[in-house]
C-alpha cells in the first residue's frame, strides 16, 4: 500500500520519543508536515506523536533487522522531503581498566569493544545504510530534498570521556562530507553540531554550573534551537557539505 503523497511531504526523523526529536516532531507536524518517526522506548512522547498523526515505527538501530524492517515500513511513501538523522546515545567510555595479573584481557577488551561498537552502530553505521537505502524515495521530485545529521560539538575537538562517542559522530560528519558530493545537486547534505543543548534530569548543579561554563554564551538553549536550524537548511536551495555550529561561542572560550 501507498500513502497519498502530503503537499508539504515527509520527514522522517530517527529517535524522536524524547527531547530534541520530539520537539522537531510537533513542530515540524504543526506546520504541516507528514512525521514519520522511530522509536524504542513507548513513552508519552511517542504517544502523543501517534495521536497527533505521526508514523511511529520501532527500530533499534544496533539491529540490520530492525533498520530494515524500518525501510520496509517507510516504502509506503513515494517520496521522502527529509531524512533527519537524531538518534544517538550518549555513553560515556568504560573506566580504563588496571591489569591485574589474573585479569581477563579479552574481557576487559570485550567490555571496552561494546561502547565503541555501539556508538559506531547508532551514529554512523545506521545512518549509512538508512541514507542509502532511502535514497530513490529522496530523489523521486525535481527540488532538492535534505539529509541532516545531527553531531556534536565533540566531533572536532575530542572529549576525554566519551571519547568513543565522539568517534562516532566524527565519522557521521565525515559521512556528510562525502554525501554531499555524491548526492548534489538533488539532495542536500548538511550535519547540525550542537555543544550543550539541554540537561539530562540527574544533572546536579555543580555539573550545571561547569558545563554552562565551557560557552561564551553560557546559556543551555534547548531544543528550538536545533529546530530553527532544521528549518533554515529547508529551506534553503544552496547550503550542502556543511556543519552548522550550535556551540555558543564554545570554540572560543580558552581552556
Ligand atoms: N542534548 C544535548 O545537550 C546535545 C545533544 N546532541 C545531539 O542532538 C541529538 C538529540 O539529543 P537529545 O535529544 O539530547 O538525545 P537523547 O539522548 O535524549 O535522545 C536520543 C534518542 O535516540 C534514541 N536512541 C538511542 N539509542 C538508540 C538505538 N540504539 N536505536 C534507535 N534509537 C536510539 C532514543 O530512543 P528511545 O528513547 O526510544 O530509547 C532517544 O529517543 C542527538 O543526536 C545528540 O547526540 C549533541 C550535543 C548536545
Ligand atoms: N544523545 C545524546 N547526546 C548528548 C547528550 C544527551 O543527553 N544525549 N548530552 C550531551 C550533553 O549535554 C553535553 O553536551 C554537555 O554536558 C551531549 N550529547
């Protein structure tokens, strides 16, 4: 079966049970967008997102099975407007371990193989293969259409604890790069990087106070912000190949 194509199109954005996704979700449904969205976790948010109209399709991206029960479920739409690429997990690396003589190595390799692994799978392996596999419903019409990753900060300076974290959302901008070239000029390619945005709930105030430290801006903005930035790169018809720094200045604040 097919879905009647929406004068405004699709927009498929990955993990928007929560926060930023979520956010970009309603919105982009108020202004008249079809939503189609992945989830794991059955929370309100994706509740609300159903009944609001949206297309909520389970998938965990460490899973081939899941991403392509994922494709298979978006083939009812003839095209696709934009795929936004926002699910990601945020682990940080497991402590660095001392040898102890009886230790396993393997274990402890194991262990660290894990995290890496898994930030490799849901920020850059995942969005590899949804990028290629979606791509004949992204190039159907004769306007550009968008492809947005969504990085970090961290991407280009490193981070001390998450450094496998960072690894992989170095690799998604780095996807972007090449993107970009292979697919202009019937789509866009462009990655959003955000330093802080929001706070986890277990953040206490000391955390707060030290993070909100590291921008010139000193501020944790929230989620509009990357919407407006998704907004803007729809709407633009020329920006491809880029990084839109979300970072409050941070690339200027000294250590
Ligand atoms: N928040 C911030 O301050 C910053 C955020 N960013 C980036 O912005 C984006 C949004 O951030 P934020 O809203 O805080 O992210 P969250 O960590 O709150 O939510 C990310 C979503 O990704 C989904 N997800 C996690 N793992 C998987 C997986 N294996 N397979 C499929 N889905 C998965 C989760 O789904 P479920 O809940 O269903 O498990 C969750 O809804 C992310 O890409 C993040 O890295 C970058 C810098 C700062
Ligand atoms: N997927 C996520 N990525 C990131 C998160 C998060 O909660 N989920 N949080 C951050 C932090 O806000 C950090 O930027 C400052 O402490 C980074 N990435």
């Amino acid at each position: 079966m097919q879905i009647e194509p929406n004068p405004k199109g699709v927009i498929v954005i990955t993990g928007a049970g929560q926060r930023v996704g979520l956010h970009c979700a309603i919105a982009l449904l108020q202004q008249g967008y079809q939503i189609a969205v992945s989830y794991r976790k059955e929370s309100a948010g994706i509740k609300a997102l159903r009944s609001a109209g949206a297309h909520c399709i389970y998938a965990d991206f460490q899973s081939l099975n899941d991403i392509a029960a994922f494709v298979e479920a978006l083939a009812v739409y003839p095209t696709i407007r934009a795929l936004i690429h926002n699910a990601s997990s945020w682990q940080p690396d497991p402590p660095l371990h001392q040898r102890q003589p009886s230790g396993s190595v393997l274990g402890q390799l194991q262990q660290d193989a894990k995290v890496f692994d898994a930030m490799q799978q849901v920020h850059a392996r995942a969005p590899f293969l949804l990028n290629r596999a979606l791509l004949p419903q992204l190039t159907v019409g004769t306007e550009p259409t968008d492809i947005v990753h969504l990085t970090d900060f961290v991407a280009s300076v490193g981070s001390s604890k998450h450094q496998a974290y960072a690894a992989s959302k170095a690799a998604l901008e780095n996807l972007t790069l090449s993107l970009a070239r292979k697919l202009a000029p019937g789509v866009k390619v462009n990655a959003i990087a955000p330093a802080l945005l929001m706070f986890n709930e277990g953040d206490d105030a000391a955390y707060r106070e030290k993070a909100l430290a590291k921008s010139l801006m000193a501020t944790a903005p929230g989620p509009d912000e990357v919407l407006n930035s998704l907004l803007y790169l729809l709407h633009s018809r020329y920006i491809t190949g880029r990084v839109l720094a979300l970072d409050g200045g941070r690339h200027l604040k000294l250590p």
